[in-house]
C-alpha cells in the first residue's frame, strides 16, 4: 500500500496494509508513526459529563488523551489504539467505546 493511498484499515484487513509497528529508528520517533489506523474501538468523549478529573490522563499506554491548562482535549486519534481503559476508569462514564474508527 502506497503512502499516498486512502484505504481504511479493519480488523480483517492484511498484515501487509498496516503501517509498522514495533519499528524504532531513532529516539523520540514514536509520533511519526500513526498507529491508530489498528484501532477496533474508537473512545468518544462526552463534555456534558467530564468534571476534569483527568484519571484517564495517566492510564493512557499511547499518551493519546493531550492536557492543555489543566483540562483534557480531545483525543489523538493518530495514535489512540482503542484499548478502552480511559472508559473503564472514567468514575462519570464520560467516555464510551464505539465500533470502527
């Protein structure tokens, strides 16, 4: 699959039309690669009931939940890879998991 190729990924799609994973070529490269293309699950987040308690913040394993000024934003979807523990540790059911990307 070509770079320039817009070819949605799917948990049936080939091991050749991934992108790479578990490729480290320099320190600190870990952002050129957009992982969340391997996503089943994508994590939604419902303003009306996030206090901004930040739990979710440091269970992140892909630092995909950005703190600007004390306050979450919204997810990084390039490297989000829908494991769902941001939803399970949410104590106000703010975030929920939905199908696809």
């Amino acid at each position: 699959m070509a770079a320039t190729d817009v070819t949605k990924i799917t948990e049936k799609s080939e091991w050749q039309d991934i992108t790479l994973g578990n490729q480290v070529y320099n320190a600190g490269t870990s952002k050129l690669f957009k992982t969340g293309e391997w996503r089943t699950q994508t994590p939604v987040i419902d303003l009306e009931k996030c206090k901004q308690c930040l739990l979710c913040v440091p269970v992140c394993p892909d630092s995909s939940i950005p703190v600007t000024d004390c306050k979450r934003g919204e997810f990084d979807l390039d490297h989000c890879k829908g494991c769902g523990i941001c939803a399970k540790v949410c104590p106000f059911d703010a975030i929920s998991m939905k199908e696809g990307q």
